[in-house]
C-alpha cells in the first residue's frame, strides 16, 4: 500500500435547485390538457378509452349508462371541455345525449364515436339541429383519438393554458 | 293482447315463444332486457333452425332409409307435418342489427358453430344494419322482407323469420320516433293469414321503458299482437348495459 495516498476526496456536485426545479417540472406535466366526459355502452370500450385518455394527460370521467353521464354533466357542465360519445346506445343515442349536453352548455366541444360506417345520411338527419364539433369512426387508437380531440379543442385549450 | 314475461334465466321458455308463440304470418315484440340476452337469443335461434334442423334432416333421411317398410306406420300429423318441413328448404333469417355491427353479428354466430357464410351463400341468412333498412323511411325494410317473402316461396321454403332489432327508431327523438315507430308497427299486422313470415320486433328494455303506457299500447296495435317482455334475472350479471 505504500505511495498510495490515505485519503481519497470525492467531490459530489449537487444542484441547490435540483428538487425545485423537478417539482416545477412534474407540476407542468400534470396538469391537465383538458376535462373530458365518455360515453360508451360497451364497458370495455368505455374502460380502454379512459385508460388510454388518461395517460395522454386528460382528466376523464367515463359512463356506460347515457343516462347517468347526463345527469353528471347537468351538475358538473362547467368542468367539463369536451364530450366523446358513441352514437347507438339503448336507453339515449349519442345524438339525443349531445343535444342535451348543448342545451346545458353550447361551450362543450361534443365527438361521436361509431363502430358502423360513418353514414352522411345518418348525420344529415343530426344536422343542424344538434351541433357536433367531430365524428370518429371505431376502433381508433388512443394517439389519434388524443390529436383529434386536441384539434377539437384548440381553442379551449389555449384559454385554459393562458 | 297475449302479452307473456319471463325472466332472462328461462332460457327455454324464450326460445319456445320464438318458435312456437309466433306463428308463421304474425308479427310479435320482444323486449330483452341487456344485449347478452339478445345476442343469446338470436344466435340460438339461427342454431336451431339452420344447424339442428340439417342434424334432424340427416337423421330423418337415415331412418327414412332403415324403415322402407313401415312407411305408412306415420300416421301422427304431428310427424308428417315435421316430416315434411324437413324435406323443405330451410327458412331465410334475417337479422337487422342496430347495436351490433353486422360483422359482430357475424362473430357471435361463428362464436357458436354456425357457418355463417356457407349460410349467407345458400341465401339461408341475410344480416343488414337496420339503420340501412329504416332510413330514409322504413319502406326499405319492408321492400326487403317482402322480396325474401317471394323468393322462400319460388324456393320452397318453409318461410321467412325477421328478427329486427327496433333501436333505430330511438336514434333521434324520442317523441318523433314514437309515432313513426307505432304507424310501422300499426303496419306489420298481428296476423297475416297464408303468410309466410315470422316477424320478431326487438326492443332494449331500456328504449321501451322511453315510451308512455299509451305508446306501448299504442305500439301493441291496441291489444292484438303478442307480446314477450324478458326481465333481468337477479342471477344475470351484467355484462353490458
């Protein structure tokens, strides 16, 4: 062990503003793009979607039962940016629940959702008595849901983040 | 009115009704209670009249074959009358799918061992979306039904079943759509006499329950079509809306 040195120094350098700066930016990365109700009869369906929304940054609050998220928007109309709805759903359409979401808040951004070919003629029927803002035809991925529902909100977005 | 419920648990009960209660020229309702139970009906239903029916067909030609001898022994109208709807070809299925999509239609029924397109080939099944069928009116379902009609006639066959699923005509508006949807069913008569068809009107319970007692009534062409109302057994569990 001779002419080796007896004390080793390790310098550590630490950044005084190594929590802060993380905290800044996970509170950024937080924060949610925008507040979103689902509607799909098909559980699984309903499931996927929320899963998928809520790992791209969305808050999100799915419903099987049409019934039920109109009673959940009729309370909480104002929270809510956008509503991405299936059309053929027993007991209240997509059309039906968007109708009503509009009567309550015309600043809701409403996209349905369908499995089944997207029919102009079934659309037409909608028009313009009930404004929707997009369509969507299943099955679709979660990245392209989240560029078209970002589209659908741009501009909500913008005041949200300003 | 000869309105009948039953629970979703009385699998057999329901399949009796829908082969037995309506009777070829009458048109009747069925209200299911969750798509399972739909799908389970409906998949049942093609099972035993394309599947099973080949299976007794193929048994009755082989008895056929083993008693030469005794066959003036049926005597039994019962029999005879089997005997000789076994000898037809079978009946068109026609299914309108509202909530499923056709091809999930498709699915289910291969899900239980049906060929479905060996049966879409022979002209035996036809699905279509009923939005396709109702919309722009619902002379479209009725041009269909009424072709299949004509053709299970040139073709010998025993008849036409149409099982229609109704959610269409809850797509829009519930108020509008109830008086369109009782003049159509004020159109299909409770009772066709020499007719050819068995039409099966499907309603999600929980479209139904959107009508006023009068629509209902209303919807039962003031008492005269039969009726069967499946409720949710407390053993179901959920597995759709």
């Amino acid at each position: 062990m001779q002419g080796l040195p007896s004390l080793i120094v390790m310098v550590v350098r630490l950044p005084l503003s190594y929590k802060k700066q993380d905290e800044k930016e996970d509170n950024k990365n937080d924060k949610p793009l925008a507040n979103l109700l689902v509607v799909d009869d098909d559980s699984d369906i309903a499931h996927v979607l929320k899963q998928g929304l809520l790992k791209n940054r969305f808050l999100v609050t799915a419903f099987t039962h049409p019934e039920e998220a109109l009673k959940n928007f009729q309370s909480n109309s104002k929270d809510y940016c956008l509503m991405l709805s299936d059309i053929r759903m027993p007991g209240m359409s997509g059309i039906r629940l968007a109708r009503k979401v509009k009567e309550i808040n015309p600043n809701v951004k409403v996209v349905l959702m369908t499995a089944f070919e997207i029919n102009d003629n079934e659309f037409s029927k909608v028009f313009p008595s009930t404004q929707v803002d997009g369509f969507v035809q299943k099955p679709i991925g979660i990245k392209n849901l989240t560029d078209k529902i970002l589209d659908t909100i741009g501009e909500t977005k913008r005041r949200l983040n300003e | 009115m000869i309105s009948r419920s039953v629970e979703s648990s009385d699998f057999e009960s329901i399949m009796d009704w829908f082969k037995e209660g309506i009777e070829d020229g009458e048109n009747g309702i069925l209200v299911y209670p969750n798509l399972q139970t739909f799908r389970q009906i409906y998949t049942q239903y093609v099972k035993d009249h394309l599947i099973a029916r080949e299976e007794e067909k193929e048994e009755e030609e082989q008895k056929e074959k083993g008693n030469d001898d005794d066959s003036n022994d049926f005597s039994d109208n019962n029999n005879n009358r089997r005997k000789g709807q076994l000898l037809q070809m079978p009946r068109i299925i026609l299914i309108a799918t509202f909530y499923d999509t056709v091809n999930a239609v498709k699915h289910n029924l291969s899900a239980v061992g049906v060929d479905v397109q060996s049966h879409i080939d022979h002209g035996s099944l036809l699905i279509v979306d009923a939005f396709d069928g109702y919309y722009p009116n619902t002379d479209g379902m009725k041009k269909l039904v009424a072709t299949l009609s004509e053709r299970a006639r040139k073709e010998g066959r025993i008849g036409v079943s149409v099982i229609s699923n109704m959610g269409f005509f809850f797509l829009y508006d519930v108020d509008g759509a109830a008086s369109e949807l009782i003049s159509y069913e004020a159109s299909l008569s409770s009772k066709t006499y020499g007719g050819n068809i068995k039409g099966f009107s499907c309603y999600h319970a929980r479209d139904y329950d959107n009508l006023f007692d009068s629509q209902k009534n209303d919807l039962l062409t003031q008492g005269q079509k039969k009726s069967l109302e499946i409720t949710e057994s407390a053993t179901d569990v959920p597995f759709d809306t």
